[in-house]
C-alpha cells in the first residue's frame, strides 16, 4: 500500500485518489480501451487491472471504446478529470503515427495526454506458409527478400488494414531492401490470416497471438520479427539488426503501450499511480502476459515515458511517410 508521506500528497492533488485508496473498491477507476473487447489493447488491459488492483485494493472497470480509429477512445480519455479516475491504454502508435496519418488530427499528444508508466511491449513476426516456403526455396528471411527482386518475381504481405504496424513496417522493409511487395490491406488481421493459411497471399507480419497456434502445429513458419534484437518469446528468430546488409540494422519496431491519463495531471497523482504500476508488475503477471505473446516492461513515470515516446517517434515517422498511409 502507500507510505503516508504519498497517501497525504493523494489527498490535496485528488479526492478521488484519496478516498479511493483509504477505502479500496469505494470508487471504481475507469481503463478506457480504444478498441473492441478481446484484441490484444483489451488483453493487456484485463491483465494489468487484474494485477493493479490485486496490489492497491483498487476496483477498476474496463471501457472498451472502439471505432473511429481510436479517436472514441482517445475523447473519452482526453475529456476525463485529471484526478485519476480515467485513463486509457494506448498503443506507443497513438503519441507518434496516429496524428500524422489523420488529415485532421483531433487531438495532440504531446499537448492532451499524460503517458503515466508503460505497461508492455511487443513486436510482430513475418511468417510464411510451409508449403509456399518449400516451393520457392524461401529458408530464412533473407532468401524471401532475395526471392523478391528476381525478374517477374512480387511478393503479396496481407496486414490488418492501412496504417497498421505491419503496413508501416513491410514499407519501410521494401524501400531499405529494394524488395518487390504488394501491400494487400485486410480489414483486421483475421482475414489476412486466413488468406495466408488458404494460399491467397505470400506473407504476414501481424502480432504473435493470433500466429502462435500455426506456428506451433508447423503451418505457419516464422523467419523474422520487427524489433531490432530478437525477441524473448521467439529467442531462435532473427530481429531486424541481423539484416544490416539489407539495409534494415537500425529498424526496430516496438509496439508498446502505456498507461495514459488526460492532461494537467499533477505529479503527485502520477506517481502514485507509477508506484502502483512498478508493484504490480509481479511474476504471475509477466508469465500471463507471456502467454498471449506480449513481454512485461515498465518504465517508472512520466518522464520516462515520454522520453520513450521521444525516442521511438522518429522511426514511426519516417515508416509513415514511407508508406504514404493516411486514415479519413
């Protein structure tokens, strides 16, 4: 629980956070999530306020606000006091692509938003068929990109739609490589899935849960993840900086998310709420998060988290204009 010393800060910066931690589950807090129930936003979110309130006695609802990109869920966090009743679970993408992929961006994070403490982080993975991979002698993710920039030769790589990490990626990959690939835009990531098991396309590089069960039964073969080291949960994978000759050694795609409250919050009540994040990131929660293909990480408030969000928005830019997506 709080010490005193934080306990009497809570109290002048926010009555909620007050009365809420004196009298656990009296004032339930809101984790709004800017997609629909079951996607991963929505896993992190269940995950971590299972963890969160199991060590502050805190009730918390999860609100899932989906549609308009994110933008209902952004509003609703956007909106909220700035006491700490109401945050959201945003994607790293929401501080950095987001805003330059929207003709008129309705909201700036940098201005609207209060990043409190990230949560975890992942990557996704391109996979090929088995069968296709035999065909066309596609052994590694080097051979695949070689493969590519043969004569009458043109890779297809579905994604979950314009603008989604894999599209920005398989962009940014073809302009480094020289590779021929069609982007083919889905309309989420299940379709594009079951086009690639049926045979309809070549390639996908989507987040790890919705592949882990092909790749366990051998359908779908892993041959490289977006980050630029390999990845904890696919330790035999190479990571992108395995591939400097390709041009690809500084691309490293982490797609994190961090917990997020609306702006002038004060510092007293972010963190408290920091403090809350770092104790709950226990063991139990690291190996559930694990299994749906996320990896545990935090940083330790706001600060840090901008500075996280500093540091990886120059490559989300430049994977935006590369790709050239824009969402109306």
């Amino acid at each position: 629980m709080f010490n005193r010393r934080t306990l009497l800060s809570l109290a002048l910066a926010s009555p909620f956070m007050a009365s809420a931690q004196s009298t656990p589950g009296r004032s339930a807090m809101r984790w709004v999530v800017p997609f629909p129930a079951g996607g991963a936003a929505d896993v992190i979110a269940r995950n971590w306020a299972s963890s969160y309130s199991a060590t502050s006695g805190q009730t918390i609802v999860v609100d899932n606000r989906g549609g308009a990109s994110g933008l209902i869920g952004i509003q609703a966090i956007k909106s909220a006091p700035a006491d700490g009743s109401v945050l959201g679970v945003l994607n790293v993408s929401f501080f950095t692509a987001l805003p330059l992929m929207l003709s008129q961006a309705p909201y700036d994070p940098a201005k609207d938003l209060t990043p409190i403490a990230r949560l975890v982080t992942s990557t996704v993975v391109c996979c090929v068929t088995a069968e296709r991979a035999k065909e066309n002698g596609w052994t590694n993710f080097r051979s695949l990109i070689e493969w590519s920039k043969k004569p009458g030769h043109q890779l297809s790589k579905g994604s979950a739609g314009n603008g989604s990490p894999g599209h920005l990626l398989i962009a940014t990959v073809a302009k480094r490589t020289g590779a021929n690939i069609l982007h083919v835009p889905y309309r989420g990531g299940a379709p594009a899935l079951n086009d690639l098991l049926s045979g309809q396309i070549d390639m996908v590089f989507d987040f790890m849960p919705a592949l882990m069960p092909h790749i366990n039964s051998g359908r779908l073969i892993p041959i490289a993840v977006g980050s630029r080291e390999r990845s904890p949960l696919m330790p035999d994978v190479p990571g992108m900086g395995e591939f400097a000759d390709l041009g690809l050694a500084d691309v490293d795609l982490q797609s994190w998310n961090a917990l997020t409250g609306p702006a002038n919050m004060s510092p007293a009540v972010t963190s408290a709420i920091a403090q809350v994040v770092a104790r709950s990131a226990t063991p139990d929660l690291a190996a559930r998060l694990k299994s749906s293909g996320l990896v545990l990480a935090t940083t330790d408030g706001v600060e840090s988290t901008r500075a996280l969000i500093a540091k990886d928005a120059k490559f989300w830019k430049e994977m935006v204009q590369i790709s050239g997506a824009k969402i109306e």
